[in-house]
C-alpha cells in the first residue's frame, strides 16, 4: 500500500525534492513514482513498484521528514486553516471518486502512514499493473521537470506545460493537429458543463486572456538546464507510448470485474449527448464513431492521454490548470495550422 505523508504546507513540492534526493533516488530509483492526494488531508504518495519496497523505505523517510519538518515549521495557524478546508471535502470527494477509506479523521501534519491508494478507471488487472510500471518509467524525468517547474513564475507555467500537452498530443499519430482532438473534447466538455451548471463567468474568455498574456508576446527559449530536462521527460514519453503500441492488444484489457471497454464507451456517448458544443455534436452524428474511438490506434493514445493527466497532480495541477494547458495548446495548433477538424 502506498506510503503518506501528510504535508500541510503551501506547496508539497519542497518535501518532495528532499524525500527523492536524500532518499527515494538511492534506495529505490526507477522503482517508485509519486502523486498528491487529498484523503485525510494533503498528502504525498509514494509508491513503490514492490510492497516490500514500500515497507523497507518506511524509516528512512519519517527519518527525512521528521528532519525536513524541524527546519520548515509551520503556524498552528496555518496548519489549523489548511485542515479545515479539506475537512470540509472529505465527504464530497469521497463519493466522487469511489473511496472507501474516509472515516472523516484528518491526519496531522508531518505525520506519515500505509493506506488506501487513489482509485482510477482500469479495463483490467493487466491495464493497472500497465500504467504502475510505466509511472515507475517515468518518475526519474518527471523529477528533473518538478525541480524547474518549482522555481517558476506562472507565465512560464503556462509555457512549459502547453508545450508538454502540445508533445503528448503528437503521440496519436505524430502530428499533434491529429492529437489536439482529445483536448478539444475535454476543454469543450469543461466549457459545456460549467454552463449547464449555470456558471456566472464566462471561463473561455479568461483562458483566452491568459492565452493572450502567455503567447501573445515573443518567447523566450527555455535555458539550458530547463531544455535538457524537458528533453529527457518527451524521450521519456516517446518510449512508453512506442512500448504501449508495439504490445497492445485489446484482450488484455478486458475482466469480468473491471469496467468493459464498449461498455465505456456507450457510457462516453450519453456523457457528450448532453454536451452543447457543436464539437460533440458532430461527433454523435458520425455513423463510424464507435469504430473510430474502438481502433487500436486510439484505445492506445486514451492510455497516453490519461496515463498524462494521472502524473499532473504531483506537479501541483489540478483539474483547472489542466484545463487552461488544454487550452493554450489547442490556440497555439490554431494559430499556427490550417485546415483542422474544428478551431475552439
């Protein structure tokens, strides 16, 4: 079972960089990948690729945090405002995501535990232990970027995760105006369901404004040490998505007591019919869009994708910003390419 570590400060990525440098990188390297999470209280998760790993690293890191929680002390205060706020979430977020584990009593900060995992969607056992391995692959690049990405301002934020979303995107089938569908239909969809809820504020106008802010004036490159890093994340990327194509096969990611793949998507058909966007629209009126989202090539680029998004809260991104990069990456296909299926 994953290891917690409950972390009431502004950011968690400080203790993360501690914990990998002074712990994780020499024990384990390449065996472990991390997330955040909120049960109990915001966290770190550590997983190991093996439970005996997890068990053997136990001491070391209460030792560091123990350690790194003496030199960067916290306000009651402060620790006393951050419980409350995600006690009030506990229940709401429980039931949205499946939990099993929340008996409502909040951790303290610093305070280190075994515990429940987050929940995700998997077709099968095969599918689960698929993406375990690969977050495992790729932790030692997400590391190098999480140390950046820590040092930056939000404009460059912004630029470095559009660029990573606009990488992913070339993962279909090369070219990234193929990719960019996937965040058209999400963005649209977040759009879509923030008025059906009967949100005040126009959000696709603020993401255009902070499009505009970002991309509207020249870029400079990134530096060096930021270049090799980003880099070294998309071989990274490049490897896992040709590993996922080379061995797919659509058995493997089928199970009597896992969510069934036709199933999903019948499920993906009524969730979009109530979507106001021509985007959706056009889709559901497409005679071949089961066999079109049923291909290989796409049931590979969905593992890509959410493969992707499950590594973003350990960089501190959460649904919105996911959103916002979604987004930038989609104007900045638009702005520099013709002939697209459908511009935002």
């Amino acid at each position: 079972m994953p290891i917690r570590i409950y972390d009431y400060e502004a950011s968690k990525i400080p203790l993360m960089l501690k914990l990998t440098k002074e712990v994780l990188d020499r024990e384990v390297g390449g065996s472990y990948y991390l997330d955040t999470d909120w049960l109990h209280g915001p966290s770190i998760l550590i997983t190991g690729e093996s439970s005996e790993d997890e068990v053997r690293l136990l001491d070391s890191l209460t030792a560091c945090t123990m350690d790194y929680k003496k030199e960067h002390p916290l306000r009651l205060e402060q620790i006393e405002s951050v419980r409350l706020k995600y006690l009030k979430e506990q229940r709401r977020l429980g039931d949205l995501e499946l939990r099993t584990d929340t008996d409502g009593r909040m951790r303290e900060d610093g305070e280190i535990e075994q515990g429940e995992g987050k929940t995700g969607v998997y077709n099968s056992d095969y599918h689960r232990q698929l993406f375990h391995g690969f977050r495992c692959r790729l932790q030692n690049a997400n590391n190098l970027l999480l140390a950046e990405i820590s040092m930056m301002d939000e404009k460059n934020r912004i630029r470095i995760f559009t660029d990573m979303f606009l990488h992913i995107a070339t993962l279909y089938n090369g070219d990234a105006a193929s990719g960019y569908i996937s965040y058209l239909s999400h963005v649209l969809g977040f759009f879509s369901r923030l008025r059906l809820e009967g949100h005040p504020e126009n959000v696709q106008e603020r993401f255009e404004r902070l499009y505009l802010g970002v991309f509207a004036e020249k870029q400079q490159p990134p530096g060096t040490s930021l270049q090799a890093s980003l880099n070294l994340w998309k071989e990274a990327w490049n490897d896992v998505a040709a590993e996922m194509r080379q061995g797919f096969d659509k058995t493997r990611f089928k199970q009597d007591d896992h969510l069934e793949l036709y199933d999903q998507h019948r499920r993906f058909e009524q969730y979009i019919a109530g979507m106001d966007n021509p985007f959706h629209r056009r889709l559901l009126d497409r005679d071949d869009l089961e066999e079109l989202m049923m291909a290989d090539e796409m049931l590979v680029y969905r593992n890509v994708i959410n493969l992707f998004y499950m590594t973003l809260p350990m960089f501190e991104q959460g649904m919105a910003q996911k959103h916002v990069y979604g987004y930038c990456a989609i104007r900045c296909i638009e702005s520099s390419r013709t002939g697209l299926l459908m511009t935002i």
